[in-house]
C-alpha cells in the first residue's frame, strides 16, 4: 500500500510549485465564474472597496476565541449597536454569523430553548427560505406553512389557524427570497403576543433595504412582539462574505444558546459555528461608518430606480410582473421561464425562476447598473426570437 507522502507525490510532484504557477492557475479557475455584471439573480453584489480593505486587515482574526481577538470582539460589539439601531432597538444582541440560514437556524433555536416544548412546531409562510426546512430537521420541529394572499403575502388567518399549544414561534419574512415581498409583521407580533410564543423575523435581505425606502414599512423590533430578526449585511449591506447576522431583543434570548467552553479564554459560547472570522464583522462595520445613513439611502433608491428602468423595458417586451415590486426584487410570468433561464445561461447571462406562478426572476443589485439592464434586454430580445 502507497504512503501519503508517495500519493501526493504522485499527484502533485516532489518539488514544491513555483507562486507564479499556482497563482496563475488559480486564476484559471477564477476566469471561469460568470462575472457579477452579467448576474441578475443573486442577493449578493461585488463588496465596497472599504469592505474589502476591512477583511484584508483581519484575515488571521477568529471569534470563536473572543479573549485573543478581544478588538475584533469589540467591533462587533459596536456593529451590532449600529445594527440594532437600523432595527430600532438601541439593546439588540446578537453576533455576525455566516449568513440567513444560520440566522435563521438560531432564531428558532433560541425560541424553542426558551419555550422547551417536545414535538414542537414553527409556522411559516409557504414563501420562507428553504432554511426552515433544515431548521426543522435539525432541530426536530414539525415545519407548518401558512398559505400566502393574492400580494404574496402570509395569510394571518392561515397563521392562527395553525398555532397550537406546542407552537414555539411563527416567522415573517421582510423581503422574501422570491418576489421581495414584506409579510404583515404587524399583525403576526399581534398573534406572537396574545399566543405568548416567539416571532422571527427573516429580514435577510430586507432588513438593509427597508430602513432606507422612502415609506419603510414596520418589520422590525418596534413591534413588541418580535423576538429575533436575521439580517446580512453581505447582501445590500455590500460586506464580503460571510457576513450575516441574527439579532435578538435582549440577552435572554442569548443565554438559551450558550453552552460551557472550558478550554477557550470565553467561559460560554452563544454563536452556532465555533471559528468565526472577524472580517465579516470589519467589513461590515467598513461600509456602514463610510456611507452613513444617506449613503446607504441613495444606495436603494439607485437600486429601486433601476428596478423600475428594468419593470418598464421588460413590460415594453409584453411580459407582466407577478406584483409591482416592493423593493428591488421582480419577477415576470411565463409559461417559458425555464427555457429562458437555460438560453441566457448559455450565454453567460444568469436570471432565476420561480414555480408558483412559473416567472422568471430578477434582483436589482448594486452592481446591476442601468448599462447593465440595457446590455440584458438586448441580449433578451435575441433570445427571445429563437424560442
């Protein structure tokens, strides 16, 4: 049988490679993703320069082990601050996690250890991030999922219809995944309140696109009975990845996930993953000391502008938005949608779909500028006349 040492050898040689080699096959690799200016489906953008500078200065830094990075600890400490505010609740805690599912996973988390219910459920809306699905799964909690009204929205009555008494928590979404809608969270913090369970808010991309619309609807921690909120700030907050976050009202919800860490210089960990890196948190923090909050308003209203500029040119071509859009998130029915997606991809152009109805998708990010959505609609109309 071969050693390592020989097996490696085999396939790697017995010499060390030279940098410029690896490095430029490393940029083979790299060439090979689609660049962002040709993607109009995803929730992430290309980083602010600021983010990035951020993340370059602590790469080696580690919060799963807060007592040696203790600075990185006390950034974070103030970008949960700066956060909380965003989410009008100046005591939020929480921590920058690596993104909307294991936000997501924590909320409910914390909720169930708070409540400590066997066989316990979540209600959802049929429109949640398929995280809640994972989050039953791990967590062992049957996944119940309201029915939407005709805006897409979470039925409130579907919701009560289905809270029992095992219900640890209900969930809003402010910003869902496929068409950018907002639940009424104002009436679930209603039900949350008089059922005396928790609410959990998935503002994973809402939460840094609302606060700054013109007429920002109430998702967040001003409604009283909102418990949780997850919110990344490698989305609209242009942070690099990963940069997610899960903030909660107060600590007790913190202390329900703590378990001992004997052997670290912290004595309790509340997080879900153990090494964490502290760049999420400095390129977080990078990006919104720098653009402030009319920085980060004319980030969306540039974003919701060509929201509009894409509507518009999309409806000229005879298509209809599933709804007007709420934020920078549209979708537009077709009986073609999946033969659309798959021609454009072939020409390294990237939308998404949805099912229900069958439509095609776009997110307007930062990086999809009005030359961009002109390029798109002129390679569209193309592929339009071969299918």
């Amino acid at each position: 049988m071969k050693s390592i040492k020989e097996m490696f050898e085999e396939q790697y040689g017995n010499t060390s490679t030279r940098s410029s080699e690896i490095m430029e096959e490393l940029k083979k690799y790299r060439s090979i993703d689609i660049s962002y200016s040709r993607v109009l489906s995803s929730m992430c953008t290309i980083p602010h320069p600021y983010a990035i500078e951020a993340h370059l200065m602590f790469l080696e830094t580690n919060l799963g082990n807060p007592g040696i990075f203790r600075g990185t600890k006390m950034l974070e400490d103030k970008v949960i601050a700066m956060l909380g505010k965003i989410l009008h609740n100046e005591n939020a805690v929480g921590y920058i996690c690596s993104g909307g599912t294991e936000g997501n996973i924590q909320g409910i988390r914390a909720a169930r250890n708070i409540h400590r219910k066997r066989d316990g459920n979540i209600v959802v809306p049929k429109s949640a991030h398929f995280s809640f699905d994972k989050v039953g799964d791990l967590l062992r909690l049957e996944v119940r999922k309201a029915g939407l009204d005709e805006e897409y929205r979470v039925d409130v009555s579907d919701v009560e219809s289905l809270v029992d008494e095992n219900t640890v928590a209900i969930v809003g979404i402010a910003g869902t995944t496929e068409l950018g809608q907002i639940d009424p969270i104002v009436e679930l913090s209603e039900i949350a309140i008089e059922k005396g369970i928790e609410l959990h808010v998935d503002a994973a991309f809402g939460g840094l696109v609302i606060p700054f619309m013109d007429n920002p609807y109430p998702f967040d921690f001003q409604n009283e009975g909102v418990s949780s909120i997850t919110i990344d700030p490698h989305k609209m907050g242009m942070a690099t990845i990963p940069a997610g976050g899960i903030l909660f009202r107060d600590e007790r919800y913190l202390r329900a996930l703590e378990v001992k860490t004997p052997y670290l210089t912290s004595k309790a960990q509340y997080t879900l993953t153990g090494t964490r890196p502290g760049t999420g948190v400095a390129s977080t923090y990078a990006v919104l000391k720098k653009l402030g909050f009319e920085g980060m308003q004319r980030i969306v209203r540039e974003c919701m502008k060509n929201t509009r500029i894409l509507l518009e040119e999309m409806v000229n071509l005879g298509f209809e938005p599933v709804i007007e859009p709420v934020m920078n998130v549209v979708a537009f029915k077709t009986d073609k949608a999946e033969k659309i997606r798959d021609e454009l991809y072939k020409r390294e152009w990237v939308i998404s779909t949805i099912r229900e109805p069958k439509a095609i998708r776009f997110v307007v990010m930062p990086h999809v500028t009005e030359d961009v959505i002109k390029d798109f609609i002129s390679e569209l109309r193309e592929v339009l006349k071969v299918l």
